[in-house]
C-alpha cells in the first residue's frame, strides 16, 4: 500500500462535495478516476498534495513519497516570461531563478530529450502549442522522479495525435519506470485499457476495482445519470 483513503468526506457550506471515500492504492498502480464535472475528482486530487486539508476521515501514506501533480487548469499564464526549461526546472526548485545550475539544467534536457521536446527548451511558454505545453508541464511534474504522479484531464487541449503520444508516455512512465499513477480522465476507452484499478465518483464512490469489473452500464448510469431515471440509459460498454 502506497496511499489509503479511509471514509473521506468533504463539503462546503453543508453542500457535500465528497462523500465517505475508502480506497487503496498499491505501489506501481495505474488508477483511473472516471466522473461527471462536479463529481469530486479534483478535489480528491487536491487532498493527496496537501492542497486542501479541511476533509473527515484519514489520508494515509506509506511513508512520504514524492508527488507529481499536472493540474487540468494550468495557474501559469502562457504570457509569463519564462521558457519551457526554466518551467521544467521550477519542478526541481520550487523557485524561479535567474540562474539554473549545470546540474538542473543538464537533469530537465535529459527529460526533454527524452519526451521527444528538447528543441522547445529556449522557447517562450506564450510561443509553444497546447501539446507542446502539456509535455513541458508533464516534464516538470516528472523531474524529480516522483513515486506517485497525478494526471487531472492531461489530454485537454490537445489534439487527437498529441493525446496518442501523451497515453504513450504515461504508459512507459508506469510500466518502465513504475511510476505509480492516479489520473482523472473523462477518457472511458484511455481508462479501460491503460489502468489496473478504476475509481468511479460521483460525490460518493460508485465502484472500485478492475475496469473490466467496473465498466458496465449500471456502474455508468449510475455514475453519469440521473439516479431515479438510469433505466434506460445504455453505454454501449459491457454489460
């Protein structure tokens, strides 16, 4: 076990925003975080890096590992004056520095060598492409080698051939360099074959387990439908 949420449970203003949350993840996972907007997923998301602290119920860590967190909403305007190595290196820092080291500098070329991104390294953040950007945000969640990485929607805003490469490299982070990974995804298919553990959430936990157990159209409808009216809704996922 790497991380466990035990009864978890979330709200604000009496709105209850998560509720009762009980799941394990084991290290070298593939968790796939499957939901409707407003389901929770983000905020779920947000307690395993510390972000928001105000829930009931535990958060327990095998230890501390280092996290690696690509968010849906990057916070970092595109006009900001900085290039894509010195956003890459901010993931080693946590700083911005006028002066990168030989020894940051030459760790995130080597990333972006090996993301397939190196020539954008001296660009402007305002003059790269959606996927161009996400592989960098990518890259300065990775830098520091972290044992658990976090994916909230990392194909949005990019295009069908730069999701293509995106899922592959997710896939050999996990599979390679057994990086264990919690990704939010509104990519049914992207979750059914990539992951090994598949969370559905709407507010509360609809199911948890194998994607091949949990991608059916009850646990679907009643994820994404209207709970009083899930009848007649078919998915056209296994029955």
């Amino acid at each position: 076990m790497i991380l466990q949420f035990n009864n978890v449970s979330y709200a604000i203003h009496n709105t209850a925003i998560l509720q009762n949350i009980s799941f394990e993840v084991d290290a070298g996972d593939f968790l796939s975080i499957v939901g409707p907007n407003g389901s929770g997923k983000t905020t779920l998301l947000k307690f395993i890096i510390g972000a928001k602290s105000n829930y009931s119920g535990d958060i327990v860590f095998n230890e501390k590992p280092i996290i690696g967190y690509v968010p849906q909403v990057k916070t970092l305007q595109k006009s900001f004056p900085a290039t894509a190595l010195e956003l890459v290196v901010n993931g080693i820092t946590s700083k911005w520095k006028f002066r990168i080291s030989k020894e940051n500098k030459a760790n995130a070329l080597e990333l972006l060598e090996q993301l397939n991104i190196a020539h954008v390294a001296s660009q402007q953040l305002c003059e790269l492409s959606g996927g161009e950007l996400q592989r960098i945000y990518l890259a300065r969640a990775i830098v520091r080698k972290p044992q658990i990485l976090l994916l909230d929607e990392p194909a949005t805003g990019v295009d069908l051939v730069c999701e293509k490469d995106m899922n592959e490299l997710i896939d050999t982070l996990h599979t390679e360099m057994k990086t264990t990974i919690i990704m939010v995804t509104h990519d049914w298919s992207s979750a059914y074959h990539h992951s090994n553990k598949l969370l559905l959430l709407n507010k509360e936990m609809v199911f948890f387990g194998t994607p091949s157990d949990g991608f059916t159209d009850t646990n679907l409808a009643r994820t994404f439908s209207n709970m009083s009216d899930h009848h007649n809704v078919t998915f056209g996922l296994k029955q």
